[in-house]
C-alpha cells in the first residue's frame, strides 16, 4: 500500500459547522473561556472559537 502524503493546506478560510455537544462540554468550554478572559485581561472568547483551536 502507498503511503498517504500530507501536503499543506492552501485555502484556510473559516467555514460554518453546525454540532451538537453534551450539554457539560459546553458548560466547561465556557468556563474555560472564562479562564482565558481573566488571564488575558480581555473580553472572553466565545465558547465555540475555542473548539477548533
């Protein structure tokens, strides 16, 4: 079998994903955020930024 060669990704605009999560994952994604927000000293991101990061 050949081997699967990874090249880079050329066009890496954002798209829209629609998923459904647990409701606990996302309470912990925006505690999370949360986190971020008073370490950083800036606004909190929104929970799902932080999902593809």
């Amino acid at each position: 079998m050949d081997k699967l060669k990874l090249t880079s990704i050329f066009d890496d605009r954002p798209v829209k994903l629609t998923v459904e999560l647990p409701e606990a994952v996302f309470r912990d994604l925006t505690s999370y955020a949360e986190a971020i927000g008073r370490e950083s000293e800036q606004a909190a991101p929104e929970p799902a930024k932080l999902i593809a990061r």
